[in-house]
C-alpha cells in the first residue's frame, strides 16, 4: 500500500528473492523518497545479517561437499580395514590353544556355567562336543607356533617313530567323539586314548558320579565305564577311516592297512622303498589308542564271559586301533580289581593278545595293560609283571585312579571338598596322586628289567596321574616311563595343557637342565 501511494515500485526482484539480507543493502537499493524511512525488523525479508565471514564458510563448505565421496569412501576403507583386522585378530587369538583365553578363561567359565556336583559331568560333555562341533565346522582350535622340533621331543615307542612322548589318556573322549578335534588342537599330543568301551552299550553308575575337588585340582569320579558300546565306536572310527580314503581317492582296505599310492617312493635306482605304514590314528608320528572293559552285568568271577567281552572288544575295534589298552584296573566296577591277580591277569591278557594277532590288519595293534596303584606292594607288582611276560603284552600304563583317601587333600580344603573326598566312593585323579604314580613307574621298571624285560625287549612303561609340569614329564621318564599321559591338567589348564607342557619339556632338554628327583 505505501509503494502504490508514493507512486513506486516494490523492491527490486533479487531482494524479495532474499539475495541481499542487509537492511543497509536494501535502503541502499530503495528509491531516494524511502531512503530515510527507518524499516522495522518485523518487516525485514532477512533479519539476521550474514557476515563476509559466513559467505566465506559458506562456500568451503560448498567445496567440502563436493569431495566428500572421496572422503567418505577413504574414510569407509580405513573403518572397514580395521573392524576386519580386529576379525581376523581375535579369530587367530580364540582359536590358538597357545592363548591365555583357553588356559585362564574359558575352563573358569565352563564351570562358571555348569556350576556345583551335577555340572562337572555337563560340562565335560559340553567341552567334547564344542571342540567336536568346530572341528567339523573348519575352524578347529590348535597350535598356530607351528611344530615342536621333532629333534627335542620325538621319540620311538611300539615300532612308531613318534612327534611326542605326551599323550590323553581314556576318560576324555570316552565315545571317540572328537578324535581329529583333539588330534588337531595339539601337535604335542603323540598318542590319543579314547574310551573306555564295553561290548555293549551301558550307562554307567547312576546319578552324580564326578566331582571336582578344586583346591587340590583333581577330580574323583565314579562313572563306572558308561560307554555307547563297542559296535558304535568302531561305527565312528571307520567313518574317519572312509571318509580320509575319499579324500585321498585310495580305498578303505588299503588306509586300513596303512598302504597308500605316496607310501611307495622309488629310489633313484629304481628299487622299491618299503616305507613305515600310515598309523590307525591316520596321522603320521601319532597313534590311536583304544581302551576296553568288560560290561558291568559281566560277573567278575566268571572269567570265561569275562575274557569273552574283552576278545569282542578286541574283533570289533581292533582294526582301527593302534593300541589296545586292557582295564582291568578301574574302582568303579565291582569286582574287577580282583582281576589284576597272576593267574585271571593272565589269562585275560593272553586272549586278548592272540585275539589282536588275528586282526585283519597289515599292522596289528599292540596291547597294553591299565593298572592299579593301590596294588602297590613288591608282591602285586611282582605278580602283574609276571602276567605281562607270560601272555606278551607290550606296555604297562601306571597308574588308574585311587581309592584311598589318605594325603588326598590340598592344604587348607574344608567343607563340601573334604566331605567329598571322605564320603563319595570314587577314584579320586589329579596332583595329589602324582607323587605315589611316580615311584610306581619306577618300581615297575626295575621289576621289568629284572625279568628280563627291558628297553631293549619292548614292555614299556607309561605314566599317567597327576601331571601337570614340564619339569614332571622329564622326572617321571628318568624313572623308566616311555611315555607320559594327562588328563585331569587339561580339565583344569586347558586344551593347550599339552603343548604348553611340551614346550616346557623342549626347554629342559634344549637347556640341559637337571631335574631335581623327587623322594
């Protein structure tokens, strides 16, 4: 209305378009007759001034606009980089046995999941299956240092150059479960005991039957051979048997019997080499053992059935196996320690001992006896020894688990542990029965070689119980065992129990350190 009074026209068109935000800009475009006129903010187009300043910024950040892409796309790459980095990083650390994850934190946390008496059993089960289950999945747990050198460690034990005198004895994998899963996680591990397997299928003593006795980092348990039964196990083991022929494009016959195309090199004159066969366990350097019993409804005073379940065991299992280990030593199952006297011992080793000379395999397994170590005095000892040379079996393992209670407590273990160890039937692994295994090593080996039995024949000594030290492996050899096997250490150390040993073990030997004896 007052532009059409004073007869002008409106201000120009880029000011109504908001270029010039000044009110000074737009007095200075205005006709002269409105010059002097003071224009209210309320009718300013643009009340608030932009400085040089804003323009300038203004049009930097015009340019910044235009080379975000490139910005953005660096900036992704680097962010993309780094979370892959961390990927990668945290895959190698979670699946390396070496890492702190598996010695400190992951046994912690299982048996922070599966707490109290009646988690020890699941949690066991839970363990085997999880390394199982990532084995098959392509992402197994093993040592990325690479191997040991074979020059430290490896050693010749039942006619097989081995990587490692260290082995797992039965009680792991007691169905033969994750048998590649553990043969991959350690290449320390020389020799892998699976079972113990009964004719047929049985599920043990009922009710909480393992306890862990955590002050003294052992264990007691009472599962009274509870096996899927030998037709499964062997049903598991030529699985691997056929499916390692598929990949080789080879038959089964021939893996079984150790006879492979790569296993006949020829010489540069043409002469045939007649190389060493390929081990049941399918891995050069390691061997598979299997331990089996007799079956809880089995009667221990009827000794023709129970040769009987051993011989079936033996047919069943013997093609797969490297060695077969006897139990007859076991507190779980009634009766059977009796069997571990002169004459039943030897009966049922010679049987077994025939039964796996008649396996259809180029290579037969060897057999080993399992024995107690509370048949500890000089006339025990004498009698097994004597079982082992009149029925020729290759190997002794001392010791199973004890049933005597006496020095069995860590210092300091009261409540619901020491009420355990007093009250709970049960053979009782783990430190405290290192001590009383490695003096029993020691007195079989003199006991052996005074039958004349030595090295040099072949009735080995291995020891199993309590170990859990580098320095341990190396005493317990010096007192005459070939071989050192562990379990209960790994319960509480981890999967990469074995190689940290080994590791340990290589360090003394590379060193030249003496090992101070224990009494």
């Amino acid at each position: 209305m007052l532009f059409r009074q004073l007869g002008t026209s409106p201000l120009p068109a880029a000011a109504a378009a908001g270029i010039y935000a000044s009110p000074h800009i737009l007095r200075s475009r205005a006709p002269a007759c409105l010059r002097q006129f003071h224009i209210p903010p309320q009718l300013r187009p643009f009340p608030q001034r932009i400085s040089l300043a804003a323009r300038v910024t203004s049009r930097a950040a015009s340019t910044a606009v235009s080379s975000s892409p490139t910005v953005k796309r660096l900036r992704n790459l680097i962010l993309t980089t780094a979370l892959l980095a961390s990927l990668a990083g945290g895959y190698i650390l979670a699946t390396d046995t070496r890492s702190s994850l598996h010695t400190y934190l992951v046994p912690p946390l299982i048996r922070l999941l599966f707490p109290g008496p009646a988690g020890a059993e699941p949690a066991h089960a839970f363990g085997v299956r999880v390394l199982s289950r990532l084995y098959s999945l392509h992402i197994p747990l093993h040592d990325r240092s690479g191997f040991l050198n074979p020059c430290h460690l490896s050693i010749t034990l039942f006619g097989h150059p081995l990587t490692s005198p260290l082995g797992i004895p039965a009680g792991l994998d007691k169905h033969a479960e994750a048998v590649d899963a553990l043969f991959a996680a350690d290449p320390a591990l020389g020799i892998l005991e699976v079972g113990c397997v009964t004719p047929k299928p049985q599920p043990g003593n009922p009710g909480v039957r393992v306890w862990r006795l955590k002050g003294s980092e052992g264990m007691l348990n009472r599962y009274g051979f509870n096996s899927v039964g030998s037709v499964e196990v062997a049903r598991r083991l030529r699985e691997r048997v056929r499916k390692f022929a598929a990949e080789h494009h080879v038959l089964a016959r021939d893996v079984m019997d150790g006879l492979l195309p790569d296993d006949l090199p020829q010489n540069t004159d043409g002469v045939v080499q007649q190389p060493l066969p390929l081990p049941a366990s399918l891995i050069p350097g390691r061997l598979l053992a299997v331990q089996i019993g007799k079956n809880a409804t089995t009667p221990a005073d009827n000794l023709p059935r129970v040769v009987e379940d051993y011989i079936s065991c033996v047919n069943t299992l013997g093609p797969y196996a490297d060695l077969l280990v006897v139990n007859v030593s076991s507190p779980n199952t009634p009766g059977l320690r009796t069997l571990q006297s002169r004459a039943p011992l030897t009966q049922i080793l010679s049987a077994v001992v025939d039964a796996a000379e008649k396996v259809p395999r180029r290579v037969k397994p060897k057999v080993l006896v399992k024995v107690s170590p509370d048949e500890d005095t000089q006339a025990q000892i004498a009698d097994i020894c004597a079982a082992i040379a009149d029925s020729g079996v290759s190997g002794v393992i001392v010791a199973n688990t004890t049933t005597r209670r006496k020095g069995l407590l860590g210092v300091g273990v009261a409540g619901e542990e020491e009420r355990v160890v007093k009250e709970e039937a049960g053979g009782v692994s783990g430190p405290t029965l290192y001590p009383r295994m490695r003096e029993l090593v020691g007195r079989y080996r003199r006991e052996l070689d005074e039958m004349g039995l030595g090295d040099g024949v072949g009735v080995v000594v291995v020891g199993c119980g309590g170990v859990r030290r580098g320095d341990q492996v190396v005493e317990v050899m010096n007192r005459g065992a070939a071989g050192v096997w562990i379990y209960t250490g790994m319960v509480y150390g981890g999967v990469g129990t074995l190689g940290r040993v080994a590791r340990e073990v290589r360090k003394i030997v590379r060193t030249g350190k003496q090992v101070e004896q224990g009494k």
